[in-house]
C-alpha cells in the first residue's frame, strides 16, 4: 500500500458553496436577504441580544445586599474535632488551623469557626478564628483550652 494514493471515498467529500463571487452564483445578495443588520459586512449580534426589547437581566427584580467585607467560617464541631482525634489525624495536645489543613479537614484560604455539637470527652488544646459560646464551654469542662488566631 502506497500511503500517497489514498484518497476519500466515492461521495465522502463535497465541494463547498462558493457564495458572493458574481452575479451567476446564488444572485447579488449572497443568500443573506435584501438590507437589514445581518446582511452587512462583519455583522454579528450578541447572543444576548433580544432585538431592543428590555433584556431578561433587566426584567428581573433586584432586591438584598451583598456585604463586600463578609467574612465566611468554615464550622467545625467539637464531635468532629474529637473523631479526628480519635482517627489519629490530629493531635490533641495541638489543634490549630495548620494542622487542620494538614490533615485535609479545611483548605488554606478557610477561617475555621469552632461550634459547640457533640459531646467532648478528651482535653483538647484547639486554636481557631473563632469559638461559639457552648464550644468553648464543653472543651473547658473537658480540661482544654481554646485559643482565638
């Protein structure tokens, strides 16, 4: 098999319509109508668009408020805290945002808000952005400490 005497098939290839190349092919228009927007040369309109009628983003009522300084926790409950302790992931001597991230629990960019469900049995020394009120009083009732970063 010579690879340069292959070519397509009988029918598989067509030759494309060679529109606007004088007045015996497809007329003078170029199949694109008689005036209007779309028969202009480099006209293209916006998928967007819906022909100067008021657009959908504008009909729809707008209402609330958007806080650009709100800061987003990331919450983390004493009976997790404990589980990870229990599975060996973290330390109880140590619970600190970093070791968090170590251990695949929170990403980097999250702020970790430590909440008070579960039960706590182990002292646990937890360092965190923030502590609701019933957290930080079962992981004091438990002998541990918790630090605000």
């Amino acid at each position: 098999m010579d690879l340069s005497k292959l070519s397509p098939a009988k029918g598989a290839t067509k030759n494309r319509k060679r529109i606007g190349r004088g007045a015996g092919s497809r007329g003078g228009t170029s199949t694109k109508g008689h005036k209007g927007q779309k028969s202009r040369s480099g006209a293209s309109i916006p998928a967007w668009f819906e022909g100067g009628q008021m657009p959908l983003v504008r009909r729809i009522p707008k209402f609330g408020f958007t806080n650009r300084n709100r800061v987003e926790y990331r919450p983390l409950n004493v009976s997790q805290l404990a589980a990870l302790v229990e599975a060996g992931k973290l330390s109880a001597d140590g619970i600190t945002p970093e070791a968090l991230i170590e251990a695949g629990v929170i990403k980097k960019k999250d702020r970790v808000k430590v909440l008070g469900n579960g039960d706590l049995s182990a002292a646990l020394t937890v360092t965190a952005h923030k502590f609701s009120k019933s957290a930080r009083t079962k992981i004091e009732a438990a002998g541990g400490t918790a630090t605000e970063a």
